[in-house]
C-alpha cells in the first residue's frame, strides 16, 4: 500500500480555531501545553511533532505513522487554540492510535465508516478529558462551536457532534472501557 493512502487525516477540520481578526491583532494567542500520554493498540509510544504551516491560522492534529514507522501526532499552529481546545485534539488525535484507525485503509472522506471513526475518536477524547481534565469540559464545548462555525459547517453537523460528545461524556464508562469495546467490535484485539 502507498504509505500516502495511510495518513489518517482529521474529519470535520475539527481543529479550526481562530478568527482572522484575533490574527491581527495577536491577541488569541495560546501557550502551548505539554502533550498528554498517548500510546497506540499495540502498545508503541506516540511521539507528538510540533508544526507550523503556512496556513498560520489554523491550529489542527493529525495522527499517522513517520516514514520510519514511528507512530507520530503532527499537532500545527497550536498556539492559536486554547489549552483545553489542544488538549482535546491531541486526545482526538491519540484516539486514532489507540483504536487502530492509523494502520487501517483510510475510508472515503464523508462514508459512514469515516464518519464514525470520527464519533469514536471524539467519545475517547471527552472521556479523556473527563478523567484528566474535567475543569475544561466547557471550553472544549466552546471551541467545538467556534471551530465548526469558523469552517463554515451547517448548524446541525455541529449540533450532531456536540450531541455526540456531550452523550459520551454523560453516559459512558472510562475511555480505557470504551477503548476496549471498539478494539473488540473491529476485531483488532
Ligand atoms: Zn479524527
């Protein structure tokens, strides 16, 4: 397979997260927080790489493996999202290792299979975020609606995804239960 078929990109431009005017004037920018710890489904260790784009406005995470094989989470601009709104994306991004989504076929951008990769991916990162961080649940909510409004998604795409999280984050287990479930579903255990 053609290592460039394996990039496992982030759906929803989940990470967007500033406005042109904050841009401008220098006032949106975040320090940048200490990576959480992120290990893959086979027990490897994910080494988080900071990167600047040209496209100095987005902040986004994107989980893949090196070309030397390492498991790996790009996270870039990430000074122009909050600390809680990095945090969640990191633990988005750490998702795709832990449930194997990294070393399985991309599906087709918009399928239901990439659709609920992306759900997964959202539940273990709040309950993350419930375990380590509970005190930034509202920011996490916060900077999903800014970022999906800024990206210029429909009202109830942001809506289906607050749903989302905020059901994960009310009703589940821990992420390391609910990791194990979709390792089991997807028969990658
Ligand atoms: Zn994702």
């Amino acid at each position: 397979m053609m290592r460039s078929q394996r990039i496992y990109k982030v759906a929803y431009l989940s990470l967007v997260i500033m406005t042109s005017d904050s841009l401008a004037t220098g006032e949106a920018m975040h320090s940048v927080i200490a990576p959480p710890s992120c290990s893959n489904n086979q027990g490897e260790p994910v080494l988080f790489i900071s990167r600047s784009g040209l496209q100095g406005r987005v902040a986004a995470g994107m989980a893949n493996r090196d070309t030397d094989g390492t498991p790996v989470i790009y996270r870039m601009n990430y000074d122009k999202a909050t600390p809680a709104f990095q945090r969640f994306v990191d633990f988005h991004e750490c998702a795709h290792h832990q449930v194997g989504h990294v070393d399985q076929l991309h599906p087709p951008r918009n399928s239901f299979e990439h659709l609920m990769n992306e759900s997964i991916a959202d539940c273990v990162a709040i309950l993350r975020v419930r375990e380590e961080a509970n005190e930034s649940f509202d920011g996490v909510i916060e900077g999903l609606k800014t970022a999906m409004a800024l990206v210029g998604f429909p009202k109830i795409s942001t809506d289906s995804r607050i749903s989302n999280v905020t059901n994960c984050y009310q009703d589940h287990g821990s992420s390391a239960e609910f990791i194990e479930s979709v390792l089991n579903q997807s028969g990658a255990n």
